[in-house]
C-alpha cells in the first residue's frame, strides 16, 4: 500500500482563499486530496472533505485525470 506524505503544496491547496461568486470554478483535484477524503484516520480529511463539499456547494467543476484514478486504486 503506498503512503502520501502531505507536501506544503498541498497544505496551501486546501487553505486558498474564496473564488468570487462570478469566477467559474474548475478543479483538478489531484490524488492526495482524495486521499485524505476518503481515509477517515487522516489528519488532513476533514479539511480535504470540507473543501471538496464547499467547492461543491459553489458549483465547482471538477476534474481528476487517469493517472490518479491509478493512483487512488493503488493507495
């Protein structure tokens, strides 16, 4: 099983600020992200699940690409 370590990138991609009520909002949201969404035991996943529910809520598009579904699969 592969371990993701949370990189400061990351850290700062799940603290930016809001979009404007008039930006179109598309997200790619990548591998460790869902992650932490989805692994209860992560200190990272309510901020991961909060953010995705809020980007949600705002009609936010999102987009993963093949390669992280390979990676989800696989961690």
């Amino acid at each position: 099983m592969a371990t993701t370590v949370v990189s400061e990138p990351t850290a700062k991609a799940l603290s930016k600020p809001e979009p404007t009520a008039t930006d179109e909002i598309k997200v790619f949201i990548d591998t460790d992200v869902l992650i932490y969404n989805f692994a209860d035991e992560s200190p990272w996943h309510t901020t991961a699940r909060d953010r995705i529910r809020q980007l949600r809520d705002m009609g936010a598009e999102f987009w993963i690409s093949r390669q992280v579904i390979r990676e989800l699969l696989l961690a």
